[in-house]
C-alpha cells in the first residue's frame, strides 16, 4: 500500500505533489489545509484522512483535532501540533503531524514520529518536502519527496 503524507499546503496544491498523489493508496494530510476546495481536490486521488491545523478555521471546524488510523497493518495517529498529541501512544505505530514545515523522521521508544515538511507556499527558506511511504505486511518504509521550487 503506497500513502502519500502531507502537511501544511496553506491552500496550494503544486502539480508535482498532484503527481505523487495519483500514485497513492491513502493520503493522510496533517493539518494547514486552509481551504475546502483543496481538501475536495485531495479526495479525488485516494481516500483521505485529515486533521485540523491552527490555520484552519471556521470552515474545518467539522475536522478532527486527532485522529488515529489502521491502514495495512500499521496504526497512525495525527495530530497537527506534536506539542498536543495525547500521551498515551498505546498501540500507535507511526505519529504524524505538521505545523513547523521541517521535516522530520524519527524513531521515539518503538514509534515512527513523521513530519512530512510543507509542501504549500515555501516560508522560512525551507525546503518543500512531502513523504511517500510504503506499507507491507504492517512494515513501514519513509521516502522524502523534495519537491524543486523557482527561487524569488
């Protein structure tokens, strides 16, 4: 099962991340979305799960602030702000979240905690990144997507 993981598009959706996730299987999506027609837009390529990001506002109050998710034999847990992700990870396989548009992969006592970067509006001169992962077997493989960008 191959998931496509997002983060902080702040209402943009580059046509190199499009690319990746019509290859998907999942597309989870950690929060900044900003805008309804991104979130239609996403569901058109893979089932999506999503959580709210502190950018978004009275238009994602009907999305979760957490959420947890089984998907080929691996337990996901999302949060947009790792600061507020619950303390007990009981069963939890793999958190991810956004919220600082840095990419991070890192294993935590046994869980795979994945901040996938931003791969909306390039801010703080960081790169836009995404992840594409591979799910076999409840086995998980993380591969950063480093999406080019025209410098301004």
């Amino acid at each position: 099962m191959k998931i496509a993981i997002l983060s902080d598009t702040h209402g943009l959706l580059r046509p190199q991340v499009v690319e990746h996730l019509k290859t998907a299987d999942a597309i989870l999506h950690g929060g900044d979305i900003n805008r309804q027609s991104i979130v239609d837009e996403l569901r058109r390529y893979a089932p999506l799960y999503i959580v709210r990001g502190n950018n978004d506002k009275e238009w994602a109050e009907a999305l979760p602030h957490d959420l947890t998710v089984t998907l080929g034999g691996v337990t996901f847990y999302m949060v947009h702000n790792k600061k507020e992700a619950a303390a007990d990870l009981t069963g939890v396989d793999v958190v991810v979240f956004g919220h600082s548009h840095r990419y991070l992969q890192e294993d935590k006592d046994g869980v795979l905690w994945l901040n996938p970067g931003s791969c909306g509006p390039r801010r703080f001169h960081q790169e836009i990144t995404m992840m594409m992962a591979e799910v076999t077997d409840g086995k998980i493989t993380v591969e950063k997507i480093t999406i080019p960008h025209e410098e301004t």
